[in-house]
C-alpha cells in the first residue's frame, strides 16, 4: 500500500520494497487536497477553486484532468485517486496517510497511537509557486487540524490524569505544549501530569521555560 505523509513534510512513499517515487508539486499538492478530506470526498469544483482559481471551468477542468492523468503515471499506473462522477476521494484499498490515522486513532481514544501519528504541523513547509489559493486553503486546514489535535490530545490529558495514568498524561500535554507553547492552562496540564509521575523538578523546569517563553513573546 502507498503512504501519504500530511502531518509535517507532504510526500507519497510506494509499499516497502518498491522503487522511490518523484511527483511534481501540483500533482502532491492535488493528493493532499484529496488526502486531507478523508474519509469524506471533495468535489472537482473544490479542487479547481483551490489549484486553479483564476482559470474558466473549461481549462480548470482540463488541467485537473492533465494532473489525475500525470499522477497516475507517476504512480506506475496506480490509480490512488478515485472519481465519480464530479466527486474525488483517495482508494483506500491502495494508499494510508499519517492524518487518516490520526483521525483513527482519537476516534478510537488510542492516544499513544494518535501521539505517534501526530509529527507536525500538516503541509509543513509545502508551498506551490503562483498557489495563492493553494497556500490559503493550508493555513486554513493546518488551523483545523491543529484544533482537531489540541481537543483530542487535551481530553486523552484529562481522561488519563483522571485515571492516574500519569505517563500517559506527560506523552500528551507534552504534545499539546508543542502544540501551543504560550497557553498557561496547557502548561499547567504538563506541570500537573509531570508532578503526577513524581518529577516534581521536571514540572518546575517546565515552569521556568514557559515563563521565559512568554515573556519573550
């Protein structure tokens, strides 16, 4: 199966075993799109008004035609994209990604694994030349995302200081610290989970760093 990898730097891996493969930006850009709307579809309309804004549907509609066409040869001949009709979603049975996990994974309440799958910021310094659109279209999933990790990683933090389950609430306010380093409420959360655990000088380090971050900030 490929792997498409959204949480950090944007690339699509062939299974193990298989040759490396090169795909142009537009055409990753295109996967991404696709990838970051699972399990749900997007519409060829949603594509077009995020890769090609300033073009009329007809050459729109021949431009993504031209990219499924070059992605799929990229691939080998592999399809992971599929259409029907005016609707585009990834092949399950032929490509995972890192998000789709995630997203498993709280849904499941399987924190270490969301832990795991969570490795950065989605698209990570990822940009397309001319793609205004492009480019507003991953601020705009980059801050949902981002809100979908910090209420997920913030109830796995409750629910496992709740259980005295400490080790699992230190694994998952320290994600949430990297996730928003300057909020008092989830440094205390740390402190709390840390203090919990019987490092009470890791929980007053913690401290002094937030502190001294803040007021850099």
């Amino acid at each position: 199966m490929h792997r498409l990898t959204m949480l950090g730097a944007l690339s699509i891996e062939r299974p193990e075993g298989s040759a490396g493969v090169v795909v142009r930006p537009r055409r990753l850009a295109l996967l991404a799109i696709v990838g970051a709307a699972v399990p749900r579809p997007v519409t060829r309309e949603q594509v077009l008004g995020v890769l090609w804004p300033e073009s009329g549907p007809e050459p729109g509609r021949h431009a993504l035609s031209q990219t499924l066409y070059a992605l799929r040869r990229d691939l080998g001949g592999v399809d992971l994209i599929q259409a029907a009709g005016s609707e585009l979603r990834l092949d399950p049975t032929m490509v995972g990604s890192d998000l789709g996990d995630f997203r498993t994974a709280v849904a499941a309440k399987d924190w270490a694994a969301a832990v795991a799958a969570y490795r950065g910021p989605f698209l990570s310094g990822f940009y397309l030349t001319d793609g205004a659109g492009f480019d507003h279209w991953v601020e705009s999933e980059r801050s949902r995302i981002e809100a979908e990790a910090l209420a997920a990683f913030e109830q796995g933090a409750d629910g496992a200081l709740a259980a005295g389950k400490f080790g699992d609430a230190v694994r998952l306010t320290r994600q949430l610290t990297q996730l928003n380093p300057l909020s008092g409420h989830l440094a205390t959360l740390h402190m709390t989970a840390l203090a919990g655990l019987g490092d009470n000088a890791g929980a007053m380090a913690h401290a002094k760093i937030h502190g001294d971050l803040v007021r850099r900030e």
